[in-house]
C-alpha cells in the first residue's frame, strides 16, 4: 500500500507549484542569428592530410527559425586550402551542391594549414591555421544486439596518451528487394526483357551518411582508451537488417577547442527541449569574415588524417524473427488483356503500373511500379565493389 503522511503531501505540493511556475517562466530560445533575417555562413569540413587524400568541405546559410527551407547550399564560391609554410590549393564545386572538393592531395604533417573562401558576393573569409592531428587506428567496430535493437560500437586507443579527443561519422549501405519481382521493363510504351546483369530491379542498395554528432573523450581515464562508444542504434524490425547491412566508419582526432565547439553544436542541436536540458550556448568558432569582422561566422577548421574501419552484419546473425514492416504500396496483382496483334505494346491508361508476367491467351499481370522497381525507393540496382 502507497502510504505519505501529511508532511509528504505538503513538500510534493509545494514542489509541483514550482514546477508549474518554471514551466510558465520558461521563454523560447531565439538566438539572434537565426531571427534577425540574415543568413550568414556556415563552414563544415575538415582539411585531409591522408595520402593522396581529397578534402571535402560544405558551404551552407544559416536557416532563420521561420524559415521553411533549412537546407541553403552556397554555390559559386571560390575557396582555397593554404599552408603555411607556401603552397595553395584550389577547390570546387561538386555539381553545384555546395561542396567543395580538393583534388587528390599529400600534405605535410608538419605544416599549419587554413581555409580562404570568397564568396560570390564578393564577401571574404578565412579560418585559423590548424596543426594535423594524427588520428589512432580504430581497433574494433562491433554490434550489439538487446531487448530492443542493434547498436553499433567503437572501440580505439592511443598508446601515447595524447589523442583525446574523437569524432566519428558514418556511412551505411544496406540492401533491400522490391515487393514484387519482374523481369520486364517499359521504354517507349513498348515490353522489354531486362538484362539480369545490368537492368534488374528486384535487388538494390541505399546508402545513407550519419545525421548526429558522435563525440567521446579519454580526458577523465587514466589512459587514453575509447571502449564500447555507441554510434548508430537499430531498432527492432529496422528494415535495414532485412537482408544485409553495412557501416563504414571514419574517426577523426580532436583539439580540445574543436571538441568543446562539437560538443556546443551537439547540445544546441539534439539535446534540447525539456525543463532540465542543458542550455543554448554561444559558438566559438575558428573562421572569421575578413570583409565584415563583425559578421558571425559558423565553423571549426582542424587537420589531420582519418582512420576507417567497415562492419557487415547479415540477417541471418540477428536473433528472433526480425523482419520490418514495408510500406503499403498497394501491390497487389491486376490482370489485363494484351492486343493480340502485338503483346509487347503497354497501353494500360495509368503510367504508375507496369508488367510482372504474361499468361497464356494473351493476358498479362501488372503491377504498380513502386512495387517492382527497387530504384524507385532510392537505391541503386548495382551491387557495390565491397559488398
């Protein structure tokens, strides 16, 4: 029996009071940046000192919180990466997405190196010089499965106890099949039989990058060693897990200045949204508007090389009966009659349907396209080299 004498029920009223007028003091956080209408920069890379290793950086605008584009990708920029002791090499626009690619490239370990971007508003910004950091080997990329899901852990050290400081990110690829099989596609209204090798459509692979933030730091252990640090969670039924699945991940090696805006950025971003969630802060970044000193700027330049490491996990390794729930596509069969002065003329009304297989006299099973073409769902129907 639940039993509080009156005492008890005084200290809980008085404590659910305050509760209700925290609730009712608590205001919207609305940072200026995001309010104000401008759009200022934002500057997410990292400068790639691997051999023979290209450097990736995205050029974005800040999204105002009443906005309803959140993506805003700058084009036509021209943004270098220099070092310090000489040398400056260009970057450019990939397919007019935003990011900017170096070509292939070995950078000295020993040099400082920065970023210089001027925009195509003639705006011009540059970020500190960064010191490479050398990254750790991962030692293990393992997967656990529990009551509700798979999650995917890291595990790495350095021996000379002065790394630190991680990141981590992702790419997943997993393989999945249409509802329903066919071996016949359209061109022209007009039947064609598919080349198993290079037009099936039954067998595909997505690929994904990783969305949150993965930090962790050795600071607080009396060696630098990172044991079981969670990445990616599965849940039940994920239909990921249907068939095959796989995740490379590449780790990167922190200052203590990168980690602290990482961890900022992560806490600003997927952390808040109750009473007792850590609080808004203010970014510090490295880069900085030389045109306007006064412009806020979003961003932390560092270097160094990357470590990888890539797991698969089959379905047939999971336990229980893991099996997703697809989406209702409404794939069920219709039959048609063909003309039967040309069977391979397709001229069913709706262009959402397409064959599956003919019958004997002249009929035909269709099926609506969603069903039987897994490119649809936006995967590829080419296995790819590590698969």
């Amino acid at each position: 029996m639940l039993y509080y004498n009156a005492k008890y029920r005084k200290a809980a009223g008085w404590l659910a009071l305050a509760l209700i007028m925290a609730a009712q003091c608590r205001k919207p956080f609305e940072p200026t940046v995001f309010t104000k209408g401008d759009h200022y920069i934002v500057v997410d890379g990292f400068i790639n000192i691997n051999p023979a290793g290209s450097t990736t950086i995205s050029l974005a605008r800040t999204a105002n919180l009443s906005d309803t584009v959140i993506n805003t990708p700058e084009h036509g920029a021209s943004m270098r990466i220099e070092g310090s002791a000489g040398g400056s090499y260009a970057m450019t626009e990939q397919l007019s997405s935003g990011l900017y690619a170096s070509a292939a490239l070995t950078l000295s370990p020993g040099d400082k190196y920065r970023v210089t971007i001027k925009t195509a508003d003639g705006k011009q910004y540059q970020s500190d010089y960064a010191v490479p950091r050398p990254t750790p080997p991962i030692d293990s990329i393992v997967w656990k499965q529990d009551t509700d899901g798979v999650t995917i852990y890291a595990n790495t050290h350095d021996p000379a106890n002065k790394t630190l400081y991680y990141r981590w990110t992702y790419t997943e690829t997993w393989q999945y099949e249409s509802r329903v099989y066919s071996e016949w596609g359209l061109k022209d209204n007009m039947i064609y039989h598919r080349d198993s090798a290079t037009q099936q459509v039954h067998t595909c692979w997505k690929t994904a990058g990783s969305t949150d933030i993965l930090l962790g730091t050795s600071v607080a252990l009396s060696q630098d060693l990172i044991s079981l640090q969670p990445l990616a969670k599965l849940l039940t039924n994920d239909g990921r897990l249907d068939i095959r699945y796989s995740t490379l991940v590449t780790q990167y090696a922190l200052t203590a200045e990168a980690y602290a805006y990482w961890q900022i950025i992560r806490k600003n971003t997927q952390q808040l949204g109750g009473l007792f969630d850590e609080q808004p802060s203010q970014l510090v970044g490295n880069i900085y508007c030389l045109s306007n000193p006064r412009e806020p700027v979003i961003g932390f330049i560092t270097a160094g090389n990357t470590q990888q490491a890539r797991i698969f996990i089959d379905h047939h390794d999971l336990q229980g009966s893991w099996q997703s729930v697809p989406p209702d596509y409404g794939c069920e069969l219709k039959f048609i009659f063909q003309n039967p002065a040309n069977f391979a003329i397709f001229d069913y009304p709706d262009k959402a349907w397409g064959p599956v297989y003919f019958q004997s006299g002249g009929g035909l099973a269709i099926a609506r396209l969603v069903c039987t073409d897994c490119t649809l769902e936006g995967g590829v129907n080419q296995k790819p080299a590590y698969w």
